[in-house]
C-alpha cells in the first residue's frame, strides 16, 4: 500500500471539526473566504475550500470541498503517470476507475449506475 502525505495538517473541512455551522458572514470555517468563494456575492455561488494535495509515489491527489444551497460536495482529481503502451495505459485508466467506484460505494454506500457504459 501507498503511503499518503498530505501537505497540510488540516483535513478537508476540518479546520475545526467541531464547528460546522457558518461563522459570521455566513461562511463554513474550510471556506476560503476568498475569489474562489462564490456564496456571498453570485445568485446560486457556492463556498470552496483549499484545494488539499496528498503526494503518493504513484502521483498526486488533489480534493477541494465546495457546498451551495443544495448541499455540499467533495472534487477529488489525481495526476498520475501512465504506462507508455497504450493497450497497458487503457487498462490501467478503466482498472483506477473500477477501483474508485468500488471505493465511492464503500465509503458512501451504493449508488444508482446510470453513467458507465
């Protein structure tokens, strides 16, 4: 297994993780409060986080928190390199997706498959 580091000690959306009610001019305290926060000036804005990047021997993950009217969500990315073939390069980009869905559905619990082929 990968050993993850996180550049940060802080963990998305827990800057204070005890606090998750919005401080005084209504922003989360993971909000950045700053132009990547729409909430407080755009009809439908929504509040974002600092983007957190864990390097990996494999690559870099990078998560960055958002929430708006409708709820709150969690944009994960990774930059990762692929093998050179590209028959091995197909395989690996729909095995990391595989293996994401199975881990999307353990840690949140099955969802509705309405978007793979």
């Amino acid at each position: 297994m990968t050993a993850l580091t996180p550049r940060t000690t802080k963990h998305i959306g827990q800057t204070e993780p005890d606090r998750t009610a919005p401080r005084a001019g209504g922003h989360p305290p993971w909000c950045t409060r700053d132009h990547r926060c729409t909430a407080a000036h755009v009809t439908g804005g929504e509040h974002v986080s600092q983007p957190e990047r864990w390097k990996t021997s494999h690559g870099t993950l990078i998560a960055t928190r958002y929430h708006n009217a409708q709820g709150g969500w969690v944009e994960i990315r990774t930059i990762t390199r692929l093998d050179p073939q590209e028959a091995i390069a197909q395989a690996q980009c729909r095995h990391l997706i595989a293996v994401t869905h199975t881990v999307f559905n353990r840690v949140l619990g099955p969802g509705k498959d309405t978007n793979h082929a």
